[in-house]
C-alpha cells in the first residue's frame, strides 16, 4: 500500500523553491548573453560586474533546484537518501 500521509505540509513552497531556481538560472543565461555583449562593445567594468552576477544566479538556481529535488525525494516517500521503499 502507498503512504498517503503528508509529513511535511504544503508542497507549494517546495514547488516554488524549484521554479524560482529554475528562474535564477535562466536569469544567468540571460546575464551571460548580456556579458558578451558588453565585452564586444569593450565595457570592461560591466564586463566584469555582469560575470560576477552571472555566476551568482546559476549557481544560487542549482543550489536552489538541487536541494529542492533532495527534499521532495527525501520527504515524500519517508525513505533514506540511498534507498526509498519500493523503488527498485
């Protein structure tokens, strides 16, 4: 039989974490894009400022993302980070 309880409460903050790391690293995407083309234009100084903000927000999304993963893995079965309960 499935376990139907719900241990740990809403999962709307959990799905939000998710998208809103989903969000960071496409926003780091863009930043990127945004850094190239500040250094074809030879702004240096922006340059410098939009790597910095770029390497921030993809990393904070996959921070985001991953943690969002182990926690919803972790808390929905009740099983341990190397085995879950009926999962072969």
């Amino acid at each position: 039989m499935a376990n139907t309880t719900n241990r740990g409460g809403s999962t709307t903050g959990t799905r939000l974490a998710g998208w809103v790391g989903y969000a960071c690293v496409l926003a780091g995407i863009a930043a990127i894009a945004l850094v190239l083309t500040a250094a074809g234009g030879g702004f240096e100084g922006w340059t410098a400022v939009g790597t910095v903000v770029a390497v921030a927000l993809i990393v904070v999304g996959a921070v985001m993302i991953v943690l969002n993963f182990r926690r919803r893995r972790l808390g929905g079965s009740g099983g341990t980070s190397t085995h879950e309960p009926g999962v072969l």
